[in-house]
C-alpha cells in the first residue's frame, strides 16, 4: 500500500484524469506535506478555536479582503439516468470573473473504469478531492478484491465536504457509475449535500440546461437522443450563460463491457460555436440578417 501510495506513482495528467495517467508528472503538492502529525490525512488549519470564523471575517469584511471569498466562476455540467444508463455532458470554460482563463478544461474527471466526476465550482478543489477520492476508490478495491460502489463512493467524497463545511470550499459535482445496482447518479456540494436522483445540472448555466432538459428529458430515450439531448441543453446554456463555453464533452456510462470498463466517450470536444450555427440553421437562420425581424417582415 505504502509503494501505490508514493508520490512517484501519482500524477495530473495533462487533461487533469487522474486514473488515465497514474504515472504522469509527480503532484506538486507532496502527500507528506499534508500529512499531519498525528498521520491523519488533512490540510493544517489557521490557529483559531473555530476555524471557519476566518471564512465569516473575511465574508463580512468592508476592505478590498472581502473580494477572497467572493468567487466569481461560471459552467455548466449535467447528468441524467435514461434506460441505457447515464448521460454525462460538460462545457470547458474556465473563467475567473470576467477573465475566460480557458477554454479547455475537462470538467468529466474519470475517477476508475466504472465511475465518473464532475467538476463546477472552484477547478482546483473539485480536482483534488475527486483526484484524491481516486485514491480511496482504488484502496477500497484492493482490501476488497472489488471495485466500490458509486453510493459509496459518494459517501467517501461527502463525508470530507462535510468536514470541511464553512472552511471556504467551493464545489458541487455529481459522481454517477456502474456498480452491483445498475447506473447511479448522485449530486455532492461544499455545505455537505448528498442527494440521489435522475436528473442533475450544476454551475451558472444549469437553469438554461434545466429549461432544455425540462421539455426534452423522459426516460426510454436511445442513446443517440439521450446524447443529443445533453449536448443540446449545454450548448444553449453556454450561449446564454457568459461563464459556460468552449466545447461540449459527453460520456454515456454503461454496464461493463468485457474489458470491465463501464463508460465511453461519445463526443471529446464539439465547438458550441459550430453547434450554435446547427442549431439555428435548423430553425431556418441563415446568418446574414436579422432572424427576429426577418420573420416579423
């Protein structure tokens, strides 16, 4: 155990999938530096007798400190249960406040061959803790001669959240796979929610991905409708939603396959630019006018 776990044998991959690249460039930041004393694994706290009153102080401030906490971000990321099993459909962008810091993040973070993550909040603390929940997931399976399954995968990764409630996290993803009970899908966020369901969307542009899904969404869609569905709701949540961009990436998850692996990438990178002019030649656009007032004449 000691040997999987040293910081030779773990690595972001250039596309931040931990379990895809296990022996890509050694982690910045060293398991022995946030290791404490007592061999506990965490991250050492301000020397305050409640901690999270930092985060409140900084909240409440009047100075230019306030602005600490006060994360301005922005995606869009979705999950639904159909009869092929699970849909997953994510954007790219990366944005920090007005500033579009990339247009190329993956948001699907591929914890082990049967489950998945996504990532909406802050990047850097939904890809350390799904990376690290990778971690547990594969520990679980080689105690146990079994991979965990998504409800406890889940109960994993939510019981850190909640001991990190208040401590100024920000996240909120859904972990959703195949195990001994078919697909699962479950919804996890900073303030220690855990919630199982048929449907999710997360981030900025959820509430136009919601409106899409709301009409279009029943449960015996093909696979080909299902994935359709997911890359449409995303791409009119990135064209409303400033802080929602780049390019539409969709996995289906499945029962296993005979290599065991239990998902598959269905499209790895669709410009919503290009689907925006799809989408509205289809509605009878032509892109040299004004469609609205074409239509009023």
């Amino acid at each position: 155990m000691e040997n999987i776990l040293s910081t030779e044998n773990l690595g972001f991959a250039d596309s931040f999938n931990y379990t895809s690249n296990k022996l890509g460039r050694s982690l910045n930041t060293k398991l022995d530096d946030i290791v404490k004393s007592n061999g506990q694994f965490g991250f050492e706290q301000v020397p305050l007798s409640d901690p999270t009153q930092l985060v409140h102080n900084i909240k409440d401030a009047k100075g230019p400190e306030r602005s600490l906490m006060e994360f301005k971000k922005g995606t869009t990321t979705l999950a639904f249960k159909f009869q092929g099993g699970v849909i997953v459909a994510v954007d790219s962008r990366a944005s920090q406040g007005s500033f579009d810091a990339s247009e190329t993040v993956r948001k699907i973070i591929e914890i082990n061959d049967q489950l998945l993550g996504t990532m909406a909040g802050g990047a850097a603390d939904c890809q350390f803790w799904e990376q690290y929940l990778a971690i547990e997931c594969r520990k679980y399976q080689l105690q146990n001669r079994e991979k965990v399954s998504v409800a406890a995968a889940s109960r994993i990764l939510i019981n850190i959240l909640y001991s990190y409630r208040n401590h100024g996290l920000s996240m909120g993803c859904m972990l959703t796979g195949w195990d001994h009970e078919g697909a699962q899908l479950y919804y996890l966020d900073n303030d220690g929610q855990r919630i199982k369901g048929n449907i999710f969307s997360c981030g900025s542009g959820s509430t136009y991905a919601y409106g899409v899904l709301d009409n279009e969404y029943h449960y015996n869609l093909s696979v080909k409708e299902a994935a359709e569905l997911g890359r449409k709701a995303i791409y009119h949540a990135t064209h409303r939603d400033a802080g929602s961009g780049g390019v539409v990436r969709i996995y289906h998850v499945h029962a296993p396959n005979a290599q065991g692996k239990g998902w598959t990438i269905i499209e790895d990178g669709e410009d919503v630019n290009k689907l925006h002019y799809f989408y509205e030649g289809a509605k009878g656009a032509v892109g040299d006018g004004d469609f609205v007032n074409a239509e009023l004449l």
